[in-house]
C-alpha cells in the first residue's frame, strides 16, 4: 500500500486507508454527496450570440497535478498546457460562462443529468474559504495526500439562472435533469487552478474568473452513447459565449499503479498504445457522428475494447472525451499534447473552427 500511495505522495501516509478503498474513492468519487433542488424559475440568464467558442478535453490527474515539479501524480507538460489554454481562454476567448464536466461526478440515473449550483452547507473533508455566498464549494475528494492540498482555495461562482436554463436544455433533449446544491471536485478545481491562477499560490484571495463557472454532471450509465448525446445537448451554449471544458484522463489505470512504479514508472504497453489511438479516432474526422461511431466500437469490437479496458477499467474518465465529441459539433479536433507515464495518459485536446 504504501508503495500506491507514495506515487501520489511521495511521503508516508499513516491513516488507515485500504489499498481496495482508495482506488474505489479516486475512481468513483464520481457521485459525492449532492442536494436535490426542485427547478424553480429565477431571473433568465442573458445571453449573447457568438460565433462557436473553442472546446477542450483536460486531463487533469489527482491533487498532485497542481503542483508543476510533482513528476509522480503530475505531468509538467500537461501543466504548461493547461495554463496556456487558460491564458487564452481568460484573455482571447473572453466567455460568458464556463460549463465544466468532470469525471468525478455521475448521477444515479442511466438518464439522468444534474446541474450544480453553490450551496453555503456543502463542504467535503476540508473547509472551503468562501469569499462570497454565491462561491463555488470545493470538494476535496482525494485521500491521504499531503495536508496542504486539503487548504488550496480556488474562488469561482455559480448562477442559478444559468444552472436553470441549462436544466431547461438538457429536459428539452430528452434528459431528466435538476439542479442540485454541490460543490466543484477536484477534476474541476485542481486543472482550473492551474489553468486561471499561480498554482503556486494557495490562496489568491480573489476570483480566479470573472464569469460564472457551472458544473454539469455525467450521467449514471457508463456507455459512451449517452456521453455524447450530453454533449450534443449543451453543444448551442458554445454559441452563446459560453466554454465548455471536459475534464478527464486519456488513459486512467489506478489498478496498475504498483506495476507502474516496478517499472519504474515508464509507459505500460496499453498507455501510448491508446493515447495514439485515441488521438486517431479523434482527428480522423470532422464529422462528430463519424467520431461517435468510433469511440463506441471500443465498447463493441474485441481487440478495441481489450485496449480501452486496460487503458479505462473503469470508464468515468474516459466519457468526458465523449461529451467533448458530442459537444463538437462538426469541428475540428487538434491534439494540443501528448504523454503517457506509467498507467496514466496525459493528452489535452481542443475543438475548434
């Protein structure tokens, strides 16, 4: 066990934690606890339309991933990257709205689709430092890392009228959907914080954004269809300056984590294998229901789902890359950057015109 956890630490960890136990917490911390909301009518949101905002597919690893010289849980190139994407997004893109959809949080329903919205009572392990009642939580869902990373603070807020309207869209698609009262994971928090602020710095004591950022959750099916008809459904939000970002990994194996250190953390032969071919079903095509059909033969031929299962034994952090499919919308998919190290893969990708 402590060979598992010192790839993420690299100190010793003396709670008494379960090898068993935490791969399920990092790899189904999916479904925290949330708050029912009842959909109530507020002030509409106002939007604006835009032509189609860029779109982006995020690895984003564990806690470690904010820290740029953790060479263990992180990835510095990916870092570099994803603060690049955010530079542009904050001083280019110049957004409404971010929608965020992150592999640690799936719903309870095969058909089920909810919406976050900040709630003053929601807090997860450690305390977030509000700065006002509308902020985001954070939810530390991580476990046995270094106590620091249980003290970063990172200052977005929500917008129920937003949060509603998406909920609106998502009905309207064929989806059933409400808001509930929950916080940000770290699949959102720990690459934003590395996208829109110093990392560095625990604290900045002000917002990261100056616009609303909404969590969307996944659905509670773990098939790559209903992933993408997500996508296509918040797909029109790209025309009305909004962003959506997709938070995942491209290739996430928790299981082999004590394989991937015996081997001295180099690549195992499934990582660049499926990072290659992710990244070829991805940009083979410009049109997205092309791309869909590929991405859902990993489910239905054998020798491709050999690979994605070793590459995804379980799949959360790999259907974030299916919204971004679905959300798509006949654009263009670049590989922004590629790495795989031991059983993880560290791609980042952009849609764009």
């Amino acid at each position: 066990m402590s060979i598992f956890l010192r790839y993420f630490t690299k100190t010793p960890v003396t709670q008494n934690l379960t090898k068993k136990s935490i791969i399920q917490d990092l790899t189904t911390a999916a479904t925290s606890t949330s708050t029912s909301s009842t959909f109530k009518m507020t002030s509409a949101f106002s939007f604006k339309t835009s032509p189609k905002t860029p779109l982006y597919f995020f690895s984003h690893g564990g806690p470690t991933f904010g820290d740029r010289e953790d060479d263990f849980g992180g990835d510095a190139g990916a870092y570099d990257k994803v603060h690049e994407i955010g530079t542009l997004i904050k001083n280019k893109v110049k957004p409404d709205f971010i929608i965020v959809i992150s592999a640690h949080w799936q719903s309870n329903g095969a058909n089920t689709v909810e919406v976050a919205i900040p709630d003053t009572s929601n807090s997860f392990r450690a305390k977030s430092e509000k700065l006002t009642p509308d902020e985001n939580d954070l939810i530390y869902d991580f476990y046995g890392f270094p106590s620091h990373m249980y003290k970063q603070q990172f200052h977005t807020v929500g917008s129920e009228p937003l949060a509603n309207d998406i909920v609106k869209t998502l009905t309207e698609n064929g989806f059933k959907s409400s808001t509930v009262k929950r916080g940000i994971d770290h699949g959102v928090w720990v690459p934003f914080r590395v996208a829109f602020t110093d990392a560095r710095i625990q604290d900045t004591g002000k917002p990261a954004i100056d616009v609303p950022l909404i969590q969307v959750s996944l659905t509670g099916s773990n098939l790559i269809e209903p992933a993408v008809r997500l996508g296509k459904a918040l797909s029109s939000y790209r025309q009305k300056n909004g962003v959506i970002i997709c938070s995942g990994m491209s290739v996430h194996n928790l299981r082999d984590i004590g394989r991937a250190m015996g081997n001295g953390n180099r690549p195992l032969p499934y990582t660049p294998a499926f990072n290659k071919l992710l990244t070829k079903i991805l940009t083979s095509s410009n049109d997205s229901s092309v791309v869909a059909e590929e991405l859902e033969n990993l489910e239905k031929l054998s020798d491709l789902r050999k690979l994605y299962i070793s590459a995804h034994p379980t799949p959360e952090h790999f259907l974030p890359v299916a919204v971004g499919v679905g959300a798509s919308n006949n654009d263009t998919c670049k590989e922004l950057y590629s790495k795989g190290k031991g059983s993880l893969g560290w791609n980042v990708y952009e849609w764009s015109s």
